[in-house]
C-alpha cells in the first residue's frame, strides 16, 4: 500500500493551484465545437457539439458503439480494417477543423473488398455538418472498395451526405473493362431496395464504374453508376457530379446499362447539383431492334421513377454507337426496353437547365425507351446534340410523353424537323391548343455535321465514332424547318399529327408545307432512301394551312409521302415573345438526321397547362417575405383531374404518414413531390385534404419558378380546384391557419380567395411578424457565472406606459420557467410564453406580438436576492426589423441597456451567530454566556478564490451589550457592519458578509478566562446564508450549536508549612519541570500522529 499524504493549510492552497493549471491545459487539448449552418441558409447556423472524437478506427468504433446516438468528429485518417455496422443508432461524422485543414481520409487499412460502412434498420449516418470547416471527410483514390451500402437485401436504412470529397474511386477508365471493383457498382452508395439516401452536398468526380462481369461481393449485377446505384430512394439537393463515368461493355455483361454518375432503378428525385462532363460508354452490342436492350446516359440511368425539379446538367456524353437502337441520353437514360411499364414507370422533367450535352446516338441530353411515361413541363434545353435523332430529347416507340406549353426555336436537323420530328410510327396529340410553338428552326443538311460543326467525311474523326460519313450529301436540303413526320413504313402501322395554328399563348399561325419527305424516307437511318425528299420546291409549292388539321400520313388516306411544314405567319409581333415565356425552352439544339429539338417514335401529347402565382407579405410593412413553404392541394380522382398531368398515371403514392406522441397520424408530404393524403390521418391539418394529393412548395426552390424573394409561380396545373394551406411561415412571423382556394378554368392567372370566397387582392397574402428575446441570469459580483433556478412573469405594457400581466387560462400570470428537457421545450403561435432554449440557465421566448414587454423575475436562484419587482425590471420591445428575433433588454429607465441580455442578481448576503460559555457550566443557557470577548475576523477567500495574504483586512469585533439589538453600534466605515448586532452578552451575530471562507480568532477572553487559541471558520455561500446554515469549524471539526466554550483561570492557594525556607521560588524547578515535561510528550505526540498520518 503506498504512502498517503494529509495536506493542511497552505498545502491545500497550493493543491488547488497546481490542479487549475493542470485543468487550463487540459481544456487546451480538447477539441473545439464544431459549427454548422444550412448550405442554403447564411443566415441560419446551428451550433453541433461534437460528443465524440476519433483518429483512428478503434476509437471510431468505440465512439459508435458506445451510443445510440452521436456526434463524431474524425480529427486524423482512419484506415478501416473491416465494415462497421450500423443498426438502431444515430450517427454523424463530421470533420475537425484544425486537424482536417484539407481532408481526413475514410480509408483501407489492407483488403478493400468491402463497403466502408453498412447502416440497416432504424439507423442514419451522416457524413458532415453543411459548412466547410464539417464536410472536410475524404473517400478517394480507391481502385476498390466502397464508402457506404444504405440498407440491406431486407432491411432499410438512412444516410445523409451533407458534404465532402469522394474522388477517383473505382479505378481509371478502361474501355475493356480489365478494372473492376469486386464490390459492384456505386463507388460511394450502394442503395438497397428500402434504402434511402440523401445528397445535399459535396464534390463527386473522376469515379469510375466497370462493366467488367463476374460476381461481386454483395452479389448483384454490374448495371452501372459510379457514384449511386440505388434500387431504393435517393434525393439529390446539391452536390458537384463531375467527370464520373462507365466502362464499355461487352457481350459477357449484356445487362450493363451505364448511367456515369447514378444508376437507379427505383426512386430518384434531383432538385438541384451540377451533373457535368460525365459519361457513359455502354454499348449494345451486336443487338437486334427486337432485345431492346437500354445503354447509355451520360450522367443518369434511371428507371422506376425519376423526377427532376432542379439542377444543371452540362457537357454529359453517350459515348456508345455499336449499334443503332435503344441507345442515347447525354445526360439521362430512362427505362428498360427489355421490362414492362410496371418496372420502367414515368419520368418527370419539372425543371432544370439542360446544356450541351451529347448523344453519339439518340437525345442528346434524354432518351425515354419503349414501355415509360414521361412528363416534359418545365427545363431549359439547350445546345443540346445528337449523332443521329433528337438533339435535346428523343422518346421511343410503345413510349408515351406529356410536353406543356413548349417553345422550339432556333433548333437545327440536318434532315427533317428542325424542331420537331415524327418517327414512321410517332403520334403527335394536340389537347386544347397546347401544342408546342414552333419557329425559326432550320432543316439543313449543313447541320449534318459533328457536335463542333464539322463535316464527317469519315467514320471516325477526333477518336470518336461518328460513322455513316457522307449522309450530309443526301436528300437535297432536308424538309420541314419547324415539323416534320414520316410516312408509316411499317405494314398496318398508323402515325398522326394534330395540327394545331393556335399556340398555348392564344396567339395564332400559319403554317406552309416546306418539302416533302418520301415515302421511303424514314429519317432515322442514313441511307439514300431513308434520308429521300420529294421534288417539292420548300415554302413555294404546297398547301398554307390556316386551320387546325390532322395530318395522317399512309394509305388508309392514300396519302404516300411524309410532310415537312414551317410557321410562316404570326397573328401579332408579339407572338414569339409570347412564347418564349413558355414552361419549357428549346433552342440551339442540334440533331445529326433528324428532330432538331425533339424527336419521338412513340406518343406524344402536347397539353395546354396553367399556372398560379401568390405573394407573401408582412401584415405591417407589406414587405416581401421570404422563406415560406405551402401545401398545394389538389383533387384527381374520378372525372376530376386536377393538379399535373403525371398524376393520371398512378405516378404518385400515398404521403408517408408519422405518428406523434398522443397518436395523432399526421401526413409528410416532401418539397416538389405529389402523394396523396391516406385516410388514416388524424392530425388537423391534414384531415380536410384525405384522399387528395399534396406536394409542399417552398419558396425558391422546386416547384416554385419564381426566382424572388416571396413570390410564388407554380407552373403545369390543369384544369380543376386546388387549395392553399402555409406548411411553414417565413421566419419571425406567425404562420396563417387559414385554407386558400382558387379554381383553374382556362384561366392563366387564378384568383385565389379565402374558403369563404373573400378574393385575395393581388393574390397578396399577408402574415403577422412575431419576435424573440433570449436571456440569462448571472451573478453581479463577477458577471460571468451563470445561475439556475429563477423564475419570471411577462408583462405587456400599454401605450399609456402601464404594464399588465400576460396571464393564462386560470386568470393568473404565466409563470416561465427555465425549460432543461430539449423535447419539452417547444412553444406555438398560442402559448408563445414557454422557454425553447433547453441550455440550462438559458431563456428563449419566441412567437411574441409586436409590442413593448416588461420581464419581472418572480423567483431569485438559491442563494441569490429576489429584486423588488417595483423597481427591478427589464424591458425590450418587438418591432418589425431585422433584429426582431432577438430584442435587447433595458433597465427599469428604458435607456440603459443590459449587457448581452445577461440579467445580474446580486448575492444573497450571509450572517453568523457563535455563543461565547463558560467551560464548566452544565447548561448553555443564558447563565452560562460570558461577557466581553473580542475577536478578529478576516476573509481568506472571496468565493472559491484566496485573498492574497498581504490583501487580508481583519476587523475587530467586540461584544455588544445592550437592552435593544439596534443600539448595537455600526461602523459607518464598514459597509459590512461586522460589528456584534446581538445585544445579549456572550451572544454574537455577524450580518452582510459576503460569499467566502472567514477566519474566526479570539482575540480577548472575557475576564477571568483562559483565551481560546483556535482559529475558527466557516463559509457563507450561494447554500449558506442563513445563520442556521453556517457552521463554524475547529479545523475540520463542527464547533457543536456554534458554541465556543473558554476556560476559567484558576490559582493554587495550598498554604506553606515548615520552616518557612519553603518559599514559592523553590518549587519553581518543579514547576518548569512538569511543563517541560508536558511540552515534550504533547511534541511526541504531535510527531507521532504526523508519521501515522503519513503511513496510514
């Protein structure tokens, strides 16, 4: 057993010296908190603590296993010896800022035949915070291997990648697909079918998928997708996908389909990110018509549903031409020509910039194979190309396609349909005049050229594939500079166009035959007869057409040649304008053959669409206002068919539903996407839409294409009764509980009333701005020690200056109290008086009317004095700023203002009482008190910190005897008053001292007795203010009820005998004798009592 060591006095001091440095640095080693903001919001930051750190992967896995729930910052590279499994925890890994200055790598320690991590069941994992200092994790530069599989073959799970770098996995592009990742696809996900992933961030490029065969480790087949391969749900926020892209398949891996960043085959859902120069070099290979095998999308491969609101996709490649079907999409692929229209399911295009993207075949930016539907309502398409059909988008035979209020202009084909082009079996519908506009499009065999303008003159130029060299010398000029649609080749096979010379503006048109393709032209192959026109003079010869016409090609109407046709005349000067403010653009497309901007073998409906535009205002200021989100509402069954059009196809499902902690089953409609409300739900808000379909438009983002500040515009609604309902206030304002509606009937700008049927004006809708004010409570001594345990009342003051109190349901005052338990504090619009701030010692109110309140604490911290509240108080005002969340607090004047809203209390003041007796009285009553002792009182420490010793005041104190407490005299030159305010002999009490530890001597005895030589304390803090409370000491010893007893002096009088030489002198060496005696044993005793200490 080793030596244990007692410490007193000034050991104690020093102790505690030494232990506050040794805390100092400590504090100094521990890793900063780290901050996180919302990518899109600057002015929104969240502060994530991180309650774990790891620099390698042993701490990594203790930190994991060791919670449910966590945040983990990774402050060096970790190099995985095997996979973690997440199952029912709540994981976040963010990165150090200081140790992470450029990346902290997630890595392979040796063997990299596995993914990284593995999250199944209720689990989530989130790589990084949404700011650059978290998102600073690295998964790179791995030939092998993967980040993370979401999910299992039977299982779910969640992960979220907020940010980071995820670079050059997979291996380097080798066209014979020799590389190969022997875990599969999807480098960074691998999503299984209940899996759900979410990408709001982070860098993506130079990725790299094999379309090498053989058996992976987790047992699927190589399709595609660098990046993502998903069979489950996958949402794209934001993100840079860039330079990622496929191998080129052979026939040993005939299912390999491409898609160079994402391969998904069940949900995916892209609402912003840039997608740019990705490829894909899937083939056909050696394939018939009839296989109808699907490869390509340079960026995407998608099947099941894809919905695309947002986001830039530029300078995507289809790099594949083995073979001329079922092959195309620079920048998407969607479907499976090989699966039914269960599997494939609808494609809809709600937005995003579509831009020079490249097809070596078919769509230069989408190709939709046989067996989908698709939705094209809302995009730009631009300097779009493809090597064959379809510049910016190509559809396929048995496909079906919605295009709302399109334009085509300056579009170019080097044969037929510079803007819209008919295959031998394509079908164009007109639905009430919303066909698409089109003018000022060319068809030219000088377009029958490479994507730079390039005459090819041989099969392969510059390393790619063109083939078919000379087709640019075939079919005089082409035909159809605006349309054109081919005679049916095929026996028993019909095509049509439906005319239309109104556009979806209103405005009207002339169209003229401009050539004439033959009836052994087709214009999707390259040949003489396949590429053949009439001998019809362009724009001279032919019919004007100035009404609406079917054009229906064959020999049920022994018609036997295609047509080609041009808008030759506008009903205004203003129609083309009019039509650039369509939906959807297309312009600067270029298609090899044919369809300069649009190119179609299957179906294709143009439908005529409306929109619906409101404005969020404040109530006070009608200012603008931001940040809102509403529920859309829209009725779609039966002969009702409300909402967008791809809600006829059974392309939206029942809302996923939540249940809360009093049962209430409430609807979760996302941001941009339809589902109807199940009628299982209870919750109110949701209950008067059941069996209606929702989406949530947010301001800004999605469905809302109006680019301001709280403007909304909502485009591609049909014809129908929709309702309104605000799903989220903008900040600092209340949220309406109101139900809007308005009714669409041929109508491009509906009025949107109140359910009553008040109409709006200016379809303005107005919220009532609220505020804030936090605070917290403080010690006035030092100003920085924080103090729990108060309690306050709000008062709203009157423009008379007269305050009341804000009081509940009972008619009493609300009591706020400091809120601890973060899922209990929550506040609404009606019960604004509740702490939100769950920090301890902290107080937030929120939702409060503009006003002028007065904060009134009702209850002081333990220890603290309660201010007069008649006196004491603290005001602030709410007034629609920019500051209005956060008020500032007053003084009582309403001018001087309180330092960060840190409200001081001052410390209750402590007083002792001690009891001076006679040692040899049996009772402690009065009769046993002494009189006139005097004492020093000196304060050692303030608080918790010594005084210096040459700082140390001690003050006299003397016993106060008189009739009347009060007549105890004070010492005007002591604001404490440590003078005796007791007036009873013997009896002493000390007030107004402050918090510390104070020193006790006795300094006089009282007459007749021995003086104490005891130093005494006691302590007089935040728990000991009262004189029961304090406690003097001997040491370490309780002085017993505080009473210090002293001892009587007492004088030998034994008379003399003997001779009388007997004098007292003559005992004195006895008597120095015996006292040298004493000293000496009471010194070995001391002596011994310190080696026993010490020995224990």
């Amino acid at each position: 057993m080793g030596h244990q060591y007692k410490i007193t006095g000034g050991g104690y001091r020093f102790v505690a010296s030494l232990l506050a440095v040794v805390a100092l640095i400590v504090a100094s080693l521990i890793p900063p908190s780290v901050h996180v903001a919302k990518a899109d919001d600057d002015a929104s930051a969240a502060s994530v603590t991180p309650t774990a750190y790891a620099a390698n992967y042993g701490q990594l896995v203790n930190a994991i296993n060791g919670s449910q729930s966590a945040v983990i910052a990774i402050t060096d590279n970790i190099a995985f010896t095997e996979q973690i499994t997440l199952k029912g925890k709540k994981i976040t890994l963010v990165s150090d800022a200081s140790a992470c200055s450029t990346a902290c790598e997630l890595t392979y320690a040796s063997a990299s035949d596995f993914s990284l991590f593995e999250v199944i069941g209720d689990s989530s994992l989130t790589f990084g915070g949404g700011t650059e200092d978290t998102n600073k994790l690295s998964f790179s530069n791995h030939s092998n291997g993967r980040l993370v599989q979401v999910g299992s073959a039977n299982d779910r799970g969640t992960v979220t990648i907020n940010g980071g770098t995820y670079n050059k996995n997979g291996g380097t592009y080798n066209k014979n697909g020799s590389t190969s990742n022997t875990t599969g696809d999807g480098n960074i996900a691998y999503v299984f079918k209940n899996g759900n992933l979410t990408i709001n961030g982070g860098d993506f490029k130079n990725n790299y998928a094999s379309a090498a065969s053989g058996n992976t480790t987790i047992g699927v087949t190589r399709s595609g997708g660098s990046v993502v391969r998903s069979s489950g749900s996958v949402t794209i926020n934001g993100g840079t996908f860039e330079e990622n892209r496929t191998g080129e398949n052979g026939q040993d891996n005939l299912d390999f389909h491409g898609g160079g960043a994402i391969w998904s085959e069940g949900t995916l859902i892209v609402n912003g990110g840039s997608f740019s120069a990705n490829k894909s070099y899937a083939v056909n290979v050696k394939s018939e018509y009839k296989y109808k095998r699907p490869a390509g999308g340079g960026a995407i491969w998608a099947a099941g549903r894809l919905v695309v609101n947002g986001g830039t996709f530029q300078d995507n490649w289809q790099m594949g031409n083995e073979d001329l079907y079922g092959t195309g999409g620079g920048a998407i692929y969607f479907g499976d020509g090989t699966k039914d229209t269960s599997y494939n399911g609808s494609m809809v295009i709600n937005g995003g910039t579509f831009d020079s993207n490249r097809s070596m075949q078919d769509g230069g930016a989408i190709f939709v194979t046989w067996n989908c539907t698709a939705v094209f309502q809302q995009g730009t398409f631009v300097n779009n190309w493809s090597n064959r059909l379809g510049g910016a988008v190509y559809t396929e035979e048995d496909s079906v396609s919605y295009v709302t209020n399109a334009v085509a202009y300056e579009n170019y084909a080097g044969h037929f349909g510079g803007g819209l082009w008919l295959c031998p079996s394509g079908k164009g519908v007109t639905s009430d005049h919303g066909g698409m506009a089109l003018f000022d499009n060319e068809a030219n065999t000088r377009y029958d050229r490479t994507e730079t303008g390039a005459e090819i003159t041989q099969d392969i130029k510059d390393g790619k594939k063109y083939r078919h060299s000379g087709s640019q010398n075939r079919g005089v000029s082409g035909a159809g500079d605006d349309f054109s649609i081919m005679y049916p080749s095929k026996s028993e096979q019909t095509n049509y166009f439906q005319l239309s010379v109104e556009w979806f503006t209103g405005d009207h048109v002339t169209w003229h035959d401009d050539g004439e393709p033959s009836q052994s032209a087709n214009g999707y192959l390259y040949g003489v007869n396949d590429l053949s026109v009439n001998s019809m003079e362009r724009l001279t010869e032919g019919n004007e057409y100035t009404s609406d016409a079917t054009l229906d090609p064959g020999p049920a109407n022994n018609i036997y040649h295609g047509y080609g046709l041009k808008v030759t005349k506008f009903g205004s000067d203003q129609a083309k304008q009019n039509a650039k403010d369509a939906f959807i653009t297309f312009t600067k497309n270029t298609a090899r053959l044919s369809g300069g901007a649009f190119g179609s073998n299957g179906t294709v409906d143009f439908v005529k669409v409306y929109n619906v535009s409101w404005n969020k205002i404040s109530s006070e200021s009608s200012n603008m206002l931001s940040g809102s989100e509403w529920l859309l509402v829209a009725q779609n069954d039966g002969a009702v068919k409300s909402g967008p059009i791809h809600l006829d196809f059974g392309n939206a499902t029942d809302c996923t539903t939540t249940v809360s902690a009093t049962g209430s089953v409430s609807a979760a409609p996302e941001e941009g996407v339809w589902c109807k409300v199940p009628d299982s739900v209870t919750d109110s808000y949701y209950s008067e839409f059941k069996g209606k379909y929702v989406t949530v438009v947010a301001d800004n983002s999605g469905i809302d294409k109006d680019s301001e500040n709280g403007q909304f515009l909502v485009k591609g609604l049909r014809d129908g009764t929709y309702y309104l309902k605000e799903y989220r206030a903008p900040d600092g304002y209340v949220k309406s509980e109101k139900t809007y509606t308005f009714a669409i009937k041929e109508d491009h700008s509906p009025t949107i009333s109140e359910t009553d049927g008040t109409p709006l004006s200016n379809n303005l809708i107005t919220n009532t701005p609220y505020g804030g004010v936090s605070w917290s409570k403080v010690d006035s001594t030092d100003g920085m020690t924080v103090l729990s345990g108060s309690e306050w009342k709000l008062q709203s003051v009157g423009s008379d200056g007269n305050a009341q109190d804000i009081t509940g349901a009972d008619g009493k005052a609300i009591t706020i109290t400091d809120c601890i338990e973060a899922d209990k504090c929550s506040a609404s619009q009606n019960n604004p008086y509740q702490d939100v701030d769950s920090t301890k010692d902290s107080f937030k109110l929120t939702y409060l009317p503009l006003g002028t309140y007065r904060l009134v604490e009702t209850k002081a911290p333990d220890g603290y004095d309660l201010p007069d509240d008649a006196t004491v108080y603290y005001t602030f005002t709410i007034k629609e700023n920019d500051d209005r969340m956060n008020a500032k607090l007053y003084k009582a004047d309403g001018v001087t203002e309180v330092t960060e809203n840190k409200v001081p209390n001052d410390r209750t003041k402590g007083s002792v009482i001690w009891y001076k007796t006679d040692s040899t009285k049996e009772g402690k009553g009065d009769d046993a008190r002494l009189k006139g002792s005097e004492w020093s009182l000196t304060q050692t420490k303030e608080k918790d910190n010594d005084i210096a010793i040459g700082k140390r005041k001690a003050i006299t104190v003397t016993d106060c005897i008189s009739d009347d407490d009060t007549k105890c005299p004070t010492d005007s030159q002591n604001p404490q008053n440590p003078t005796d305010r007791d007036g009873k002999a013997g009896e002493f009490q000390l007030k107004n001292l402050d918090w510390g530890t104070y020193e006790l001597v006795e300094t006089k005895a009282p007459a007749g007795f021995h003086k104490s030589e005891t130093t005494y304390t006691f302590v007089i803090d935040k728990d000991h203010t009262s004189p029961a409370e304090i406690q003097i000491k001997n040491g370490t010893d309780p002085v017993t009820g505080n009473i210090i007893t002293n001892t009587p002096i007492t004088v030998n009088s034994l008379p003399f005998t003997g001779t009388g030489s007997q004098t007292p002198r003559m005992f004195l060496p006895y008597v120095l004798g015996t006292v040298g005696a004493g000293l000496a044993v009471g010194l070995g005793l001391h002596v011994a009592r310190r080696r026993m200490a010490r020995q224990g």
